[in-house]
C-alpha cells in the first residue's frame, strides 16, 4: 500500500468519526482510488524494459562511430533524440498512458546523459552571462593591478584579489577556439557591462602586444560569430548613416580582430523593437535564419 493510501486510510476513519463522510461517501472515495492506482502489469514492465534496452544500443552505437560523425550531424543526433523520447513523452501522457510516457522520458535522460558525456569530447563551452556574472569594478585598484602586472611590482592585498579575478577572465578568453557575442544597442554603442568585461580583459601583453609602435593580437580564435541587434535601421544616406551613429557593431569588429579573432561574422538586426511589431518580427526572423546559415560553417 502506498503512503498516500495509508494516509487516507487514516484520514477517512477520521472523517468519518467526525460526520464529515458517510459509509456510501467512504467507499465510494475507496473505489475511486483503487481504480485510479497505478499498476505495473507485463506492458508496463516491457515499456521501460524497452526503453532501457534502446538507451544501452544508442550509447553502444554512439560511442562506436562518435569520431566519425560530422559535428553538425551530432548536433542534430542530439537534438533529434532528446526532442524524440520527451515529444513523444508528451504525446503519451496526452493519451492517458503514463508508465510509457515515463518509459519515454527514461529513454530522454539515458539520450541526455550519453550525449552530454561524448559532447565534452567535442565541444567545451563557457558562458558569461553578463546579467548575473559579478564582474570586478576596474577603479583605483584595478588600475593599479593593471599597471603593476606590466611593470612586474609588487600588489597591495587587495590589488592581488582583484588581479586573479581579471585574470580568471582573461583566461576564458585564452581558451577559446570560437567566441559567439550577442548584445543589443544602447545609446548608440555598447552596454556598460559588455564594456566593462572588454575593459578588464582586454590587457596588453595577455589579448594584446605592443611595443611601443604597433598592436598585434596574443589569442589565436578561428571563429567568431557576433549578434548585434538595435531599434533601428542604420543607412548612410539617410538621417541614421552608420557612420555617425553605429558604435555598436564596428567597434565590437574592430576589438575582436584586435586581440586575435581570424574569421568573424556579423549578424545585425534592425527594426528588432519599435512601433511596427509586424516589422520587427520580419526582421527577427531573418537574423535567425542568418544564424542558421552560420551553424555549419561555425562548427567546422
């Protein structure tokens, strides 16, 4: 009997002790649940055997031929399976069959686990999410850290702190072989967070060289891929020429190529917010289907 049966056993001798439930009232409320109690019969048990089984084949025939797979087909392995066994999940428990569904949901979870294992193979992936990551503040004693690193003194206590913070920074950069950047437009130009990571990594001698006549890059990305979306639409020849008000996308070219991106791709879209909601979903979907034009190219 499950906990749940044994609470209302209680719950019921209770109720009905204190007027609150009639014999008939009981019974009835006896019944409902018995019928309604889920039971493991031979189906059941085939299903998630099933399920079990098809999880073991996927991961023996993966880690079979996972080297010989194109990156992009992986992706698509990846996605096509995981979307498969919930999608099909859903439909389950949509038709009132819940230990198959959950037998799919188990097959999702062994599909996510075996993938998850062999992409670390394949892809490591860093996110810095500006919202929530807690960037140092580059004041007094940044600047002082800055320009003791280059000149090789010695830091106060907390110089050092804020020294091993920006480092820890730059070195997420050092390891990367692709960068993807996305950031809207504010007044014209950047937001101050983005500006704020870009000023503390951006160090001579750790993204940077110079010798005192001209700048060269230290990191070695092959690919960068840069999202940039406004609520407008930069022309020249119109009141809104890029030249003069687009600080956004050409500085953010400028300063990967800076530091040492090869290859870099821009995807801009305008009108990505304004009064004209129709336009603004073309031009969203348009960026998406740049995006998407970008995936193979990107991961090869």
């Amino acid at each position: 009997m499950s906990r749940y049966a044994k609470r209302l056993d209680r719950d019921l001798v209770r109720w009905r002790e204190a007027g609150w439930v009639t014999p008939d009232g009981e019974a009835a409320i006896r019944r409902d649940v018995t019928s309604h109690a889920s039971k493991l019969d031979l189906a059941s048990a085939l299903g998630i055997l099933g399920a079990v089984l098809i999880g073991f084949g996927a991961m023996s025939f993966v880690a079979a031929h996972w080297s010989e797979m194109p990156r992009l087909f992986r992706l698509a392995m990846i996605f096509g399976g995981l979307f498969g066994a919930y999608g099909i999940a859903g439909v389950l428990f949509d038709r009132k069959h819940p230990t198959f569904a959950h037998a799919a949901i188990l097959l999702g979870v062994a599909l996510f686990g075996l993938f998850r294992h062999k992409l670390n193979d394949t892809i490591f992936a860093q996110l810095i999410g500006l919202i929530h990551e807690r960037l140092p503040e580059f004041d007094y004693e940044a600047i002082g850290a800055k320009y003791k690193a280059v000149q090789h003194k010695t830091m106060t206590e907390t110089e050092f702190d804020v020294w091993e913070s920006i480092q820890s920074l730059i070195q997420r950069f050092q390891s990367a072989d692709r960068i993807v950047l996305g950031t809207p437009m504010w007044n014209f130009g950047l937001p101050y967070k983005l500006k704020q990571l870009i000023d503390l990594v951006s160090q001579r001698n750790y993204l940077f060289a110079y010798d005192g006549k001209q700048y060269g890059p230290l990191l070695n990305v092959e690919k960068a891929v840069v999202v940039c979306t406004r609520g407008s639409r930069f022309l020249e020849g119109t009141p809104l020429p890029p030249s003069r008000f687009d600080h956004q996308a050409t500085y953010l070219d400028f300063w990967l190529r800076l530091v040492g991106v090869r290859d870099l791709r821009s995807v801009i879209v305008d009108n990505a917010w304004n009064h004209d909601r129709q336009q603004s979903e073309v031009s969203l979907a348009k960026g998406e289907a740049a995006l998407v034009r970008l995936v193979e190219w990107f991961l090869t």
